[in-house]
C-alpha cells in the first residue's frame, strides 16, 4: 500500500523558495516517489528533538525532514531546505 505524502503549509512555502532561488528540484520529485513506497528504506530516524521524524538528503546538502503516520499510511513533510535549516525549522513545525 502507498503512502500519501502531504506538506505542512511552511514546507510548501520552503518548496516555493528553493523553486525561486533557481535549485534543481528533480532529484526531491525522485524521493516523494520513493517516500509514497518505502519512507523508512530511504531515510534515516533522528535523535533528540526531532526522535520521531525521518530525513533525507538530497541535492548537495539540502535536507527532507518528515513524520511517517503508519495508521493513516502518511508521510507529512515538515521542512525542506538546506541541512541545518530544515532541521531548525522541523524543530519548531515538530508538534
């Protein structure tokens, strides 16, 4: 069964800004296909703050932060930017 895969307001504005700021975003439509199948074999758990979240890296340094609900079998993306940011910002969209 696939996943469905839906964005926090704030994550599809982060998806506008990299899209304006001119960054390839081919490789990111790659791994919303592969999150719709398999969320937990492409990525990676978190510790800390962000214990119940997964990533993905993508691009050179850029950073997918996501929350897998296996009982409605979604994948709800919290940030999507550079490394560092996408984690700040998944800290505070983490609830």
């Amino acid at each position: 069964m696939k996943y469905q895969i839906n964005l926090l307001k704030e994550a599809e504005k982060d998806l506008e800004n990299l899209y304006k700021a001119g960054i390839n975003l081919e490789p990111l439509k790659r791994y919303f296909s592969r999150l719709e199948n398999k969320p937990y074999l492409v990525s990676k758990s978190k510790k800390g703050d962000l214990g119940d979240c997964r990533a993905v890296e993508w691009g050179s340094g850029y950073r997918l932060v996501f929350k897998i609900y296996e009982k409605d079998k979604t994948v709800l993306i919290l940030a999507i930017d550079k490394h560092d940011n996408a984690y700040k910002k998944a800290k505070k969209r983490n609830k």
